[in-house]
C-alpha cells in the first residue's frame, strides 16, 4: 500500500499538547491522525459528537445568581430604574 503525506496547519500549543498526550498512550502523532481517517471512512461520518461549547451565562453559579436577584427584587429589595442606551460611537 502507497502512504501519502497529509499536512494540517494546528496551533503550536495543540499541537504540543496533542503529541504528549498520544506519547502518554503509547501512541504517535501519526498512528492518533491514521485511527481517526480510519474510524470517519469506517462510520462514514465525525467519529464524535460536534457540540458548541457552552454559553457561560448559562452555567449553574450564574443562573443560581439570577434566581436570587429575582427573588430580592419580588420582596422588594432593589430599585427600577430606565434602560440608559449609549450611542454607537
């Protein structure tokens, strides 16, 4: 079988950190390359879930932050105020 050279363009950081940790499991940088050519052509799609990362707004300490700012406000604690719009410069 011919091998063919495939070239990708990677940050420098995870490019570093991908190679350490093929080394920590006892693979190299091109066997990891050749598993994942292998399992997409195999399953004939991404072998994994593509997911967007989450948006941190809505992360457990900031929605428990919210719950609690609308509970002050329902026992009437804080003060309404107009919405104040800035002009784009």
């Amino acid at each position: 079988m011919a091998l063919a050279t495939l070239t990708a363009r990677v940050d420098e950081k995870d490019k570093a950190s991908f190679d350490a940790f093929c080394s920590n499991v006892g693979l190299n940088t091109s066997t990891a390359i050749n598993l994942f050519v292998k399992a997409v052509l195999r399953e004939n799609r991404i072998p994994f879930e593509i997911a967007q990362a989450p948006d941190p707004f809505f992360s457990e300490n900031n929605l428990a932050y919210v719950k609690k700012s609308v509970q002050e406000l329902k026992a009437g604690k804080g003060t309404a105020h107009e919405l104040i719009e800035v002009e784009d410069e």
